[in-house]
C-alpha cells in the first residue's frame, strides 16, 4: 500500500483491518461501509481504516480483583 495515496483496494483494505474481502462485500450490500466505485473497482479511502477500526473498538472492563 502506497502511503502518498488517498485510496486503496479491497484488497489493501481487507489487509489492513484483518477482514476478508468477502466480509466486506457485505458490509458494503448492507451500506456500512463507505467506498468509492470506479466502474468495477471498488476503492476506499485511506482514512476509513481508521474509522473501521475506531467504529469496531471493543471496550473491556479491567477486573478490580485482578
């Protein structure tokens, strides 16, 4: 994945969240994710790495006892 670019595939997406592409696929049927589509190719912008990961964080309580 080149840093100097403003979009990366699915593939370079899929990579970079640890999904499959097929994961992906239906989020994007089920309109939570957004993309860019270029003709066939379906692109995503550098920051919705981001914003994948921070809308999937899962907070966990630390035990008192521990």
């Amino acid at each position: 994945m080149d840093k100097d670019r403003e979009t990366m595939t699915e593939a370079e997406f899929a990579k970079a969240v640890g999904v499959s592409r097929v994961t992906l696929w239906r989020m994007r049927q089920r309109g939570q994710l957004p993309h860019y589509k270029l003709g066939r190719r379906i692109l995503y912008g550098q920051r919705h790495v981001e914003e994948f990961l921070k809308a999937h964080e899962c907070k966990t309580e630390v035990d008192e006892h521990s």
